[in-house]
C-alpha cells in the first residue's frame, strides 16, 4: 500500500513539475509548486496529530487516499486533450490540485507514523522499520525517477492515468488493513493541549530534535530534485528522459542501501553515521551542481542516494523508537512539518536560488550549507553524535 502511494505521489511531484516547466520556462514556478503543496500540508499538520491519536487511524488513512485519488483524477481531466483549456487555465487548476494534494498529506503522514507499530508486534519493531523506511525511500526515488521515464516516452496524460492507477490500487490495499482502535489516552483533554503536549515532548527531547532538524536544514539547502529538470533541458541537454535517467541514479543508490539495511540495520555508531551521511550527501550535491557530463552527474546523485537512504533509516529509527504509543500520532506530525519544511518549501529554494543565483551556483550554494549544517550539528549536538541503536 505505501509502495503504490508513495510512488503515485512522486510522479505526480515530477510531472507536474516538467509540465508546469513547459509551460512557463520558469525556475520561480518550479519553487511555486512545493511551496503551493508544503503550505497547506504543514498548517494541517498538528490538528492531523491529534485526531490520528485520538480516533480509528485506518479511518483516517482510507479518507486520505481517496483524497489523493480524487486529486489525480482531477490532474488527468485537466491534461486530457486540453481542448478548449489556455494556458492560465491549466496553470490554476494544477496549482490548486497541488493545494488539495498538500491538505491530504498533511493528514496521511502522520498517519502512516502512527499506524505502523498497531500493525506489528513489538519484538519485530526494527525490521518493520528497517523495511518501512527503505520502502518509502526506495518508492519515493523510483517514483520519481519513474515520473520522468513515463513524462518523456508515454506523455503528461498517460503519466496521470497510470498514478490514478496506482493510488486506486493502494486504497484497495488500505480496506484489507484489520480495523485498528485508538491507543488508550484520556480524550477528555482539549485538543489545544494535546497538540501543546506533543510540541512539548519533541522540544524537551534534544536527541529527537536534533536528528529531524539536521534532516530539516540538510534537504532545505541541498536538495536537488525540484530543478532537475531545468539541468536535464538546459545543462544536459538531455529532455524529459534525462530527469528519469537522474532520478535513477539516485532509485539504484537508495535501493541497493535499502536492501543492505533492511538486512542489516546500523546500530553502532548510529548518530555519527547520520551526520556523516549528510556531510557526504552534500558533497555530492555540490560536485552535481559543477557537472556538465552526464554520467558524473549520474554518479553523483547514484550516492547522494546512498548517503540519503541511510539518513532517513537513521532518523525514522530513532524518532519511532524513543516516541510513547499514545504520542506517535502529535510527534509524528511535528516530524512531518519538518519533513514536509525540507522537501517542499526546500523546492521553492531551489527554484528561488536557481532564478537569482544562476542554476549552478544556486547547487553548489546548497550543497556547501549542508556541509555546514552537519559541521554544526557534530559541533553542537553530542547527543545525536554519541547515540547507538538499542532494543
């Protein structure tokens, strides 16, 4: 189920990247995307905690999918032939899919987070998150990868059609999940207090803050993804394809680290490892920013893969193991705000650095902040650097 979700929703982030692209020649309106999506998702974000803590998470997660379902449907009608559709048209109707989208997984995030460990025993926790987080990243890159490939060889239409396919697919999946109750809690508590009591457990925990905060700042600056097109048409020159070829280096480097992982979770040494894992996935953003040959290009996102793949085992482990049952649902959607902070508000950075910077330096600019953000972190954070996986 998270497999087909997570790479409907991929190739959705791409297409509509590539199209919006197309229409505009604008690196600001690739920005304008992930802020569109990132803003609705994190003013949601605390109110989605509570209620995931509060009632049926399966419920919840079933009314989230077919949000998205509706959302893809929605972007297929707009493409469809585009007869009798301008070009202003089309670009306000994206945006406000785009918006619907950032509501509905503002809500599914946390829930998925939540869920996990009703639907897993407990003496199986790390494997399951071993498999979870490799699953997700592993969907996430492929999808995006995948979004491309479909984008450049099948076209916009057939692209949507096929993650209308898939988000159908994962809520059929969804039904099959046995009906999970609320963990016990006192619901009687106003709901502004139980959102205040889930901010209060992530900020008093230094080792939980410091880990998402580093993954905050790490994709905030060095992320890459959102204007790869712009380096696939106009550096590359290489088109829609290109973004899929890229978006594959980066599929084999998070898979082949999956599959590693899944096997053989890291225990010792766990929160250096993370830091130096972010280290090296900006250093290999940088040397992807000065590349004007393909196939370094290619290497260069291949282990930024690697690197990216081990960082979100690592924060995913240690924020699910040191997080109460009743609190999965309100930390996990403060651990979203952050997720959702680096990712898409981290693509409207891009595009903005891109537009006033030039597109390469704008990369290399990204890569050396996160360079420094891990410097800092290993400098100001002994708790991260010192923590060890334990049962």
């Amino acid at each position: 189920m998270r497999l087909m979700t997570t790479l409907a929703i991929q190739i959705m982030s791409v297409s509509v990247g590539y199209l919006m692209y197309e229409l505009t020649d604008s690196k600001l309106m690739l920005g304008y995307i992930g802020l569109t999506e990132a803003i609705p998702a994190i003013g949601v974000s605390l109110l989605a905690g509570h209620l995931v803590d509060k009632y049926n998470r399966k419920i919840i997660l079933l009314l989230c999918l077919s949000a998205l379902l509706g959302c893809a449907i929605a972007l297929f009608s707009l493409v469809w032939k585009q007869t009798g559709v301008g070009t202003a048209s089309l670009i306000t109707g994206l945006f406000s899919v785009i918006f619907l989208t950032g509501i509905a997984r503002g809500f599914l995030s946390p829930t998925n987070f939540a869920l996990l460990p009703q639907l897993v025993e407990k003496e199986h926790w790390s494997n399951a998150i071993s498999w979870n987080s490799s699953t997700w990243h592993v969907a996430s890159i492929t999808g995006l990868t995948l979004g491309g490939l479909l984008y450049g060889f099948v076209g916009v239409e057939w692209t949507f059609l096929i993650m209308c396919t898939l988000l159908a697919g994962a809520l059929f999946f969804a039904m099959q999940i046995s009906p999970q109750a609320p963990v016990a809690a006192d619901f009687t508590e106003p709901a502004l207090h139980r959102i205040k009591e889930g901010l209060r457990f992530v900020f008093s925990r230094k080792l939980i803050l410091s880990a998402i905060a580093l993954d905050l700042f790490a994709v905030l600056f060095g992320g890459v993804t959102a204007i790869l097109p712009v380096f696939a048409k106009d550096i590359l020159f290489t088109g829609p394809e290109g973004v899929g070829y890229l978006r594959a280096g980066m599929a084999l480097g998070a898979i082949l680290t999956g599959m590693v992982l899944a096997h053989r979770p890291l225990r010792t040494n766990a929160g250096r490892t993370m830091i130096w894992s972010v280290a090296a996935f900006g250093v290999c953003n940088l040397v992807f920013g000065l590349s004007s040959w393909f196939w370094l290009s290619f290497a260069c996102l291949f282990f930024a893969g690697v690197f990216d793949e081990v960082s979100v085992f690592l924060r995913q482990s240690l924020v699910q193991r040191h997080t109460p049952p009743q609190l999965m649902g309100r930390v996990s959607s403060v651990n979203a705000i952050f997720v959702t902070s680096s990712n898409e508000i981290g693509a409207f950075e891009s595009g903005l650095a891109a537009s006033l910077l030039g597109t390469v330096p704008s990369v290399v600019f990204g890569g050396t902040m996160t360079i420094l953000v891990a410097t800092i972190t290993w400098w100001r954070s002994p708790e991260l650097r010192q923590y060890h996986i334990k049962d």
